[in-house]
C-alpha cells in the first residue's frame, strides 16, 4: 500500500473540517491553474505532433519521388545503351536489315514514317549522307523493337543526333511539326556537352510544355557519344500528370502545393490550381501567404522548412521539402484547428468538469490526486514493462506540464526513437541485402557476358579478368592478374598506346577499336572501352575494361569494301569508282596539262538477246564484253560497268579526235568477233558516244551528259557506230524540250489539223481510201515537220490524248465523207503507245458509236516492230480489234524484224509496202526484188498490198507488174484538206493530181 500514503497526504480529513471553503477555492482556483496549464502543453504537443505527421509526409513523399526518378533514368540510360550499341558501335548499313525505309523528301527535310506507324524521322536535306541514310533505316528497326517496351514508362522517346537527326516514337511530332528538330530544340542543354557533364550522367531537364500533345512533361536526357564524341541524346518525357498522380489526394483539411525554383506553380488543387494549356501559374495568383511561404522557401534553400502562416482568417501549418532531381518543392499543409479539434473538446469537457470539481472537490480531492498521479504512475509502467517486452506498437502516454507528463513525454519520445533506430536498422539490412543480391547479379553478368571484361586498380594494374576475355585471348588467368592493361594491346597497334594511355591519364577514359595480342600472335580486333570506377566521393577507385569482339566485322568491312568499287559480275570498276576516277582526271585536266576522252555506249540489240535466250545468255555475254575490253584497252584506262549494258571508258592522254576515232574504231573491231552462246553465235555491236575533256567541258556532270547526248545521236545515226559530242547536239536537246513543252501546250490550245493523202486504184484511178496524216502549225515556229514531235509524243505518252484526237476527227471526216455519197474508208495510224493502251478498244468503239462510221470503213495502221515486242499480248489485242469489225494494216512491212511464223498468226488485213524499197525503183534491183517478194507474199496469205511514197510512172508500172495495184504518193496526190478533197472531186482525172498539187 505504498501508494497510499500521498494520498491520504492531500485528503479531506484535515482540510474539511478547518477550512472547507478555502480548501473548495484553492483547490478550484488551483485546478484551473493546472488545467490552463495542461491545456497549453497539450497544445503545443498538439502543434509539434502535426509538424512532425507534416514532415514525415513530406519526407516519405521526397522518397518515393526519388526512387521513381532514379528507375526511370536507369530505365532511360539502359535505353540510351541500347540505342548506341545498334546504331552507332557498329559500321553503318552492316548489321541493319536488307529492307530500306520509305521517306519523304522536299527541298529542305527527309521525313520518314515507319510502316507500323511506330515511329517517325526527320532529317535536313543538307544533311543527308551515307551516315544518315544509314541511321534512317536503322533507328527504324531499333525503335520498333524498343518504343513499345520504353512508351509503357514514358510518354515518348527519341534521340536527336548533332545532324539534326530526329527519330520519336511515338510520331506524332513529327507529323504535326514539319520542321522536325524546332520542337527538339529545348533539349539541347549544355550542360549535356562533356565540358558541364564530364561524368555523361543522365539530367532531367526542367519542366516544359509539348505544344504537339498539350501537355506539361518533364524529359530526362541522356548523352551519346561515339568513339568519345559528342553525338547528340536520348530523351523520354514523363506528362505532369503522371508525376502529380504519386501525391496523395488533397482534403480540405490537409493539402499540397508545388512550385519550382522560379516561384511557378504546378500544382494547388485545393485553390483550383494546375498546369493547363501552355502557361504555368505564377506564384502571384496565389494569397499573399502562400507568396510568402514561398519566398521563404527559395531565399533559405534548406532541404526541408517548416512554417505556420494565416489565410482567410485560419492558421495553417506547413512542411516544403525540396525535391532535388526536378529541383521543385513540395509544400504540405494543414488547418491549425483541425490539428486542435480534440484540444477544443477537451477545454469544454474541462469546463463542465470544473463545475462538478467546485461542488465535489472537497468530497473528491483525494480521489482525483489519485487518479490523476497513481494512474498515470501505473500506465507510465505498464508502458515501460510492454515496450521492454518488445511491444513497440504501444499506444502514446498522454503527457501534461507537470513532472509524470514529463516523464510520459521522453518514455514517448524514447518510444519513438527506438522505433525510428529498429525501424532504420531494418531498412539498412534490407538496403544491404538487395546491395548484396544487385552485387551478385552484377558479378555473374560480368562473368557469364559475352564481352571480354577487365577491371584494374587505379593504377591500371589487371585484377579481375571475366572467362570471355580468358577464351578471346587463349591466355590463362595468371598471364592477365597484375599485368598492366596496356599490354593487352598487340604490338602491331604500339602506335595508338601512347595515346590510349595519355587519354586514360588526363581524361580518365578512352573508347576505340584496337587489336589484342592473343597467345597465337593472331591479332583480334575488338571495340574497346576503358572507363574509370568512382567511388561516393568522386575519387577514382579502379578502371573496367570492356572489348567486343569485331573481328568479323572488320573481315566483312573489308571484302565489302573490296566489292564496293567493282561490279560483281565482270569484274569492272562500278558506277561509284568510275565517278571517282572521273573526278581526278577532271581535277588534273583543270590545272592545264592533262586531257582524257570519255567513251559511253550500250550494247546494240542486247535486250532481244536477253528476251530470246535468257538472261544466263545476257550475262555470258557482258562477261565476254568485258574481257574482250580488259585485253584490248590499256591497263592505265578506266573501263567500267555502269548498269545493264551500258559502259564507260576513261582513256588517259588522249588529245585529239584522232586517237579517240582510233580507240573507238579498236572498240568496234572487238565487239564485231562473233560470240558463242550456248549453241548460239551472236554479234553485238556498239553505240559510242565521245567526249574530250577538258576541250568539250570542265565539269563532271556536264561531260557525263555530253557522252551521254553523242551516245543517243550515234543510235540515231543507225547504231554500230560512235558520235562526237558538239554544241548542235546540245542545241538538239534544248529543241526537243522546247517542243515536248510547246507540244503540251498545242493539244490544249487545239493547234494541231489533218491531211489526208488518198489512196489511188491505178487501174482505174479511182479513189478507195484516204490515210489521215496529223499536221502542227505552231503559231510562232510555224510548220513542225511530224518527225520531230511524233517521237516526242510517243515518248512522253501525249501521243495517246493526240491520237485519241486524230481518231475522233478522221472518223467525224470519214463519216460527212460517207453521208456525201462519196468513197469514205479512212486510214489511221497507231503509235506503240496507243496500241498498249488500256483504254483503246473502248475509245475506238465509242468513237464508233458516236460519229456513226461503219467499223469496215475503218483502217487502223500498226508498224510491225510494235507488233513484235510481246508477241501474244499484240495478238490479243489485235483479236479485241477485230472483233470491232475493222480493218488492220501493218505498216511500213520489211523495215523490222517480222518473223513469217507470226505473221501468218496476226489478223491482219492489208500490208503497206514501206516507201523506202520503193523509191529506187527501178534505179536498185534489189529494191525491186524485196518489193515483188513481199507482194507475192501477200497474195499467199490472201492479203490486200498497197504501196507508199509512189512518185513516178514506172514505178506504178513495176507495181502493176507484179499485182499491186493500190498505191499513194505523190504521183497522184500530195496530203490533202478535207476542203481541197471537196474541190479535187470535181475533177474527172485524179491522176493528174499531182501536176495539180
């Protein structure tokens, strides 16, 4: 009963019975006293308690805010390794697949988008070169394997190269920003170069705004750097949103805030602040007391600050921690009176108590002094019995300003304490162990990787080598422990190991590709990267080597280089080492003491050879070429292969026409040998197009089209022949663009008008037909003969809106023709292109159709060469034609290859004798003898004959001879207007049109 005795000390036996009111009014005066007090201590513990919840909160905040951030920089490093092992520690175009990316190209950029949509690209044109035509493809494939994984921790991911090189995923930047590398441009921080960042950390940049997606991001840029320089970054974005969604939610009671280290705002959501459109609040939107927390909060800079301030007539308490990655701060308060609401129960509850303490003091004082100190006395030990047991979720000893409450504070704050130290330990020894484990999964990555390993001392002394390293070199572990790590490197490399050891002395690093000495004095060449190992404090511990093995790499990089300059089939120098030697001999001829011919011609006929026997023919046969060339030209000359069948000749020293003349016509006699291919011989010929340099031009590309314009006359000129480049061929050219652009311009304008030349019985001289023949007046050149833009149309596929126009007014001309009671068939000729027109059969019946002719009226004209391309499809479409139910003509028979077998299988109605055998007649019998063969010919094969370009009596008289009887020419009529067609059938004697005409 030891608790008694204070007790009965403070009872009512003495006091009662002498001064009971006394007592009653010192006792209450004296329990107010001791309530005030206890309420004040309450309050401040109240106050400390919250300040303390407060920084906890915010401490626990700042640490999960860093352990995100350092995974997503380590997840965004690992990205950037990946990025620069794929694309840049390997030779360009050597490991990338064999497909090439689709791009887009204006004056001033390249955009390229993946085909999966992925990602995109975007390069400046002044930019483009081997290198980047590379990486366009390549960072394709690396961001299709890589984006999907990196998008589901990033918003996007891209990398920006010093070329202004861009590729993102995903790509909607790029398709929204034309410019490409504008939208890229704030991320170009210093402090990413290595004079700011020698250590080449990953840095998170500040916050921003993506104008493409409208969204607030923060990046972490990490650098690249090839061969120890420079290359551009990596960046990956994280969205504001997703940073501000790991704050716990705002109440009315307890908020957050957080502003950056220029005062902006970023977050007050329970002031109905957030980052919107593309301005941040400033700090001045805020109430004056969160200003002033605010500037308090940047003019002290201490990691953590704790203040107490009024607004809208409250008090608040604050905690602001500094968040150092981002360099922003995270303020968390709370209402002063919501942390005193119980205080504020508490003083009413006293209230009632002290009423009921005045009239039952005196009857319960010692009652109360024994509640009020054994009780306590009695938790306070329990507390302690509990907390020894290892019970440290014991709930807190209420304290007051008096000796026990002191006590209950320090058991409460030693409570505390020791949780905090357990707590702490158990988060060391957890620290320690995933330490450990990391250590251990590190070391078995080291000594299971396929790259060879080293690590050093920081005096470059060898102590650990990795089995990969042991299995490159065939040397044992002793050879390499304590050895220093230069002696790895072959003597055949000495001449870069003073260099290596002078950047590893001054720059602490050296990355490059090297050869090491292995135990069978064979050389391996690796990539090879020494990097320094730094301890927390920045001082260099020990260096770690690592070499990957190229050796095949530089095997393959030196056969393709081998291939790169010679043409795989022949052996000839290609397209790319023949402009190269053109770009010296162009130098040299510059300086005034050197002149050179250029030779480029084709192979005559090649493709019939290649369509007849076989492409395997066609290849024997350059083969043949190209040695034939090889044994004839000298070894100082420059031959080359420049695609298909064409080829060049660079000749050294040649100073006038003659020479080259003497060179070409060697050329000629060379190809003229007939060649045997299989069981067949062939014999190829040459067109030569030549070119002096430096007397024709001094420069490149004016010399290549120079050789290339007297290549395309010598073909002109009947082929099996050369041409010497001159200023007419140039003046040539610029007629044949002037007349394809005129030319355009006449069929719009409608410049264009027919000639119809009749087509005489010479029997009866009588009309049967007419062959319409298109004419051009150009309104200021005047007459353009059909010869010249005939071919032009043809091949510029205008001959097909042309032709479709001679078609329609021979036939609308045919048809008034018809309805006059006059003779009304109607000849048309058909160019290739028009015969190999979708669109042909339809046109030519709904111009049928529309004008009214009879199809038998109908003539249609084809050359034989068009008919002898592809042989099926032309009988086809001849098949289609017929069916129409006109009449088909082959004209100008005898000037092409027409094989007799096929013949006989065309449909054909009429052959035209082609003016060239008959104008010599009877000047050249031999003309006279292809003339009646091929008469006699038609008759066989029940075929009409008519003959062209008859001008003179006795040729009508050889025609009648030999049973050709329909002629036109001159001799009877010149092409005619349809008026003077109208005029001319007055006339009873056609025959003597051309006295008329």
């Amino acid at each position: 009963m030891g608790y008694r005795r204070p007790v009965s000390r403070f009872g009512f036996n003495s006091l009662s019975v002498k001064l009971p009111v006394l007592t009653a009014a010192v006792c209450l005066i004296a329990g107010a006293i001791a309530a005030a007090l206890m309420l004040k201590t309450e309050e401040k513990q109240l106050v400390y308690e919250e300040f303390h919840a407060l920084r906890v909160q915010s401490e626990q905040t700042q640490m999960h805010f860093s352990e995100f951030l350092t995974l997503k920089k380590k997840l965004a490093q690992q990205a950037n390794m990946v990025v620069s092992r794929s694309l840049f520690s390997e030779q360009p175009g050597q490991t990338s697949s064999e497909q090439q990316v689709q791009i887009n190209r204006n004056d001033e950029r390249i955009n390229s988008i993946a085909a999966n949509g992925i990602s995109a690209a975007y390069l400046p044109v002044k930019n483009l070169n081997e290198q980047t035509q590379a990486l366009l493809t390549e960072s394709e494939f690396v961001w299709n394997s890589l984006s999907p994984l990196l998008l589901q921790d990033f918003f996007n991911f891209y990398l920006h190269t010093t070329d202004d090189f861009v590729r993102i995923s995903p790509p909607n930047s790029l398709l929204v920003d034309g410019k490409g590398s504008s939208h890229f441009s704030i991320h170009a921080l210093p402090l990413l170069r290595e004079e700011l960042n020698p250590t080449r950390q990953a840095l998170w940049s500040g916050i921003h705004y993506d104008a493409v997606w409208s969204k607030w991001v923060v990046s972490v840029l990490v650098p690249l750097y090839v061969d120890d320089v420079y290359q551009g970054f990596t960046g990956s974005d994280l969205e504001l949103d997703v940073l501000l969604r790991r704050l716990p939610k705002s109440t009315e009671e307890s908020a957050y805030i957080v502003f950056d280290k220029q005062g902006r705002v970023l977050s007050a959501p329970n002031m109905g602040i957030v980052a919107h459109n593309n301005q941040l609040a400033d700090k001045g939107s805020l109430p004056a007391a969160f200003q002033e927390m605010i500037d308090n909060t940047l003019r002290v800079n201490l990691p953590s600050l704790q203040s107490e301030f009024g607004y809208q007539q409250e008090s608040y308490l604050a905690n602001v921690v500094h968040l150092t990655e981002l360099d922003w701060y995270i303020g968390y308060y709370k209402k002063r009176d919501s942390a005193l609401f119980a205080l504020h129960d508490l003083k009413w509850k006293f209230s009632g108590l002290f009423i009921i303490y005045g009239l039952f003091v005196s009857l319960l004082l010692h009652q109360v002094i024994y509640h009020l100190i054994l009780r306590r006395l009695n938790q306070s030990v329990d507390a302690l019995v509990s907390f020894g047991k290892g019970q440290l979720d014991y709930p807190e000893l209420p304290d007051a300003n008096d000796e026990l409450g002191m006590l209950n504070a320090s058991i409460n704050d030693m409570s505390d304490e020791t949780r905090k130290l357990i707590h702490g330990l158990n988060t060391r020894v957890s620290e320690r162990e995933s330490a450990q484990k990391q250590a251990n999964r590190l070391g078995k990555a080291v000594e299971f990787s396929g790259t060879g390993v080293l690590i050093t001392n920081d005096r470059f002394k060898i102590e650990y080598v990795n089995p990969k390293m042991l299995e490159m070199t065939g040397f044992n572990e002793a050879h390499f422990t304590g050895a220093p790590l230069l002696g790895i490197v072959s003597k055949e490399m000495a001449i870069i190991v003073d260099d290596i050891d002078f950047d590893l002395r001054s720059r602490n690093y050296w990355r490059g590709d090297t050869l090491l000495q292995g135990v069978s004095d064979e050389p391996i060449w690796v990539s090879l990267s020494i990097s320094p190992i730094r301890e927390e404090n920045g001082r260099i511990s020990s260096y770690v080597a690592s070499a990957q093995d190229i050796s095949f790499v530089k095997e393959s990089q030196r056969k393709m280089e081998e291939l790169a300059y010679f043409d795989t089939l022949t052996g000839l120098a290609n397209r790319t080492f023949f402009r190269m030697q053109l770009r010296k001999s162009m130098a040299l001829a510059e300086r005034g003491h050197y002149a050179f011919a250029l030779f480029y011609f084709d192979l005559d006929e090649f493709k019939r050879i290649n369509d007849t026997l076989g492409h395997d023919a066609g290849d024997r046969l350059l083969v043949e070429v190209a040695d034939r060339l090889k044994q004839r030209l000298r070894a100082e000359d420059t031959i080359a292969r420049l695609g298909g069948d064409e080829f060049a000749v660079l000749l050294s020293g040649i100073e006038s026409r003659e020479n080259a003349m003497d060179v070409a016509h060697t050329i000629q006699r060379t190809l003229a040998k007939p060649i045997r291919l299989g069981n067949n011989e062939v014999i190829v010929s040459a067109s030569i197009g030549i070119t002096l340099a430096p007397f024709d031009s001094k420069e490149e590309e004016q010399l290549l089209k120079h050789a290339d314009l007297a290549m395309y006359e010598a073909k002109a000129k009947g082929r099996n022949t050369f041409h010497f480049y001159s200023q007419e061929l140039d003046a040539a050219a610029n007629e044949r663009l002037y007349i394809e652009n005129e030319l355009r311009q006449a069929i719009k304008e409608g410049q264009f008008s027919l000639r119809y030349q009749p087509q005489i019985d010479s029997i009866t001289e009588q009309v049967v037909g007419y062959e319409a023949l298109v004419r051009w007046y150009h309104p200021e050149k005047g007459f353009i003969a059909p010869t010249k833009f005939i071919p032009i149309a043809e091949a510029t596929g205008m001959i097909v809106e042309l032709g479709a126009w001679v078609l329609r007014e021979a036939c609308q001309f045919s048809a008034r023709l018809r309805r006059s009671g006059r003779t009304a068939d109607i000849s048309i000729n058909l160019s290739a292109r028009q015969f190999k027109d979708a669109e042909l059969i339809d046109n030519i019946a709904m111009t049928l159709k529309e004008t009214g002719l009879s199809p038998q009226m109908l003539h249609l004209e084809l050359t034989e060469s068009m008919l002898m391309g592809d042989v099926e499809a032309a009988i086809e479409q001849l098949l289609e034609m017929k069916k129409l139910g006109v009449s088909l003509s082959i004209d100008d028979f005898g000037t092409g290859y027409s094989s007799l077998s096929y013949l006989k299988r065309f449909p054909v109605d009429v052959l035209k004798v082609d003016r060239s055998f008959v104008k010599d007649i009877p000047e050249d019998s031999n003309d006279m003898e292809i003339t009646a063969a091929i008469i006699a010919m038609a008759q066989k094969l029940s075929m009409k004959v008519i003959a062209e370009g008859v001008e003179t009596q006795e040729q009508v008289a050889f025609l009648q001879r030999n049973n050709c009887f329909i002629v036109q020419g001159y001799y009877y009529s010149a092409p005619l207007t349809e008026h003077e067609i109208l005029m001319q059938s007055q006339h009873p004697d056609i025959g003597q049109g051309k006295q008329a005409h």
